[in-house]
C-alpha cells in the first residue's frame, strides 16, 4: 500500500541540530495521520514512513539520528502514556527516549507469552 507522504523540506541534514531539526519537521508533518490510527495501524504507517526516508536521505548514519528522535517527538504528541500493546511496544522501542524504551521492555517482559505466540 503506498501512501502519499508530505515532502521534506530538505533530505539532506550533516549535522545533529539538522537532525534535531529534521526530525520535529516530520513530526509536525505526519502527526495528523498518525493520530487518526491505533497502535498497530501506527507501527505499519511508521514503517512506511521510514522506508521513505532511508530512500529521500541516503545516508544510513543520518536515519539512524533521524528516526529515534522522530519516533521520539511522535510518542510525545502522541500519547506518552504506558505501553499497552506489542505495536506500541515496538514504537517506543525505538524511541530516542530512554523512558519510551524501558516502558517497551517492561511491557515486553510482562507479555513475554503473547508476544513469543504471534511469532
């Protein structure tokens, strides 16, 4: 499923401000869709999201300081609330946010059953 996705103002960031900055843009851009969705139809939309992403700034370095910040900003207008859910926990997983990702392990840890079962 391609969804259209609003343009970048720049794909090419060399610095972390530029990332910071990058990454607060795609927040502000894509926050609409992602609050019209549930945890899991968030994770699917993430993961379009940075699919594109990695392709618009063909840098692998950048992404990676890109995306945990993103995913950060996102979980921050989102909700920032406890982890309910395995998509949830896969989000706030990769959260540039140490709370983010230690809410998901706790969640992980607690579920351990359910999660190893839909695997």
């Amino acid at each position: 499923m391609q969804t259209s996705r609003p343009p970048l103002e720049s794909p090419h960031v060399t610095t972390l401000g530029e990332a910071e900055r990058l990454s607060t843009e795609l927040a502000t851009r894509w926050l609409g869709m992602f609050a019209a969705k549930d945890w899991r139809g968030r994770l699917e939309l993430l993961n379009q999201v940075h699919e594109q992403l990695q392709e618009d700034l063909h840098d692998l370095e950048l992404y990676s300081a890109v995306s945990p910040l993103f995913i950060r900003k996102l979980i921050e207008r989102l909700s920032n609330g406890p982890v309910h859910s395995l998509a949830q926990a896969h989000i706030y997983a990769n959260s540039e946010d140490e709370g983010h990702r230690r809410a998901a392990g706790e969640w992980l840890a607690a579920h351990k059953s359910a999660v190893i079962s839909r695997h």
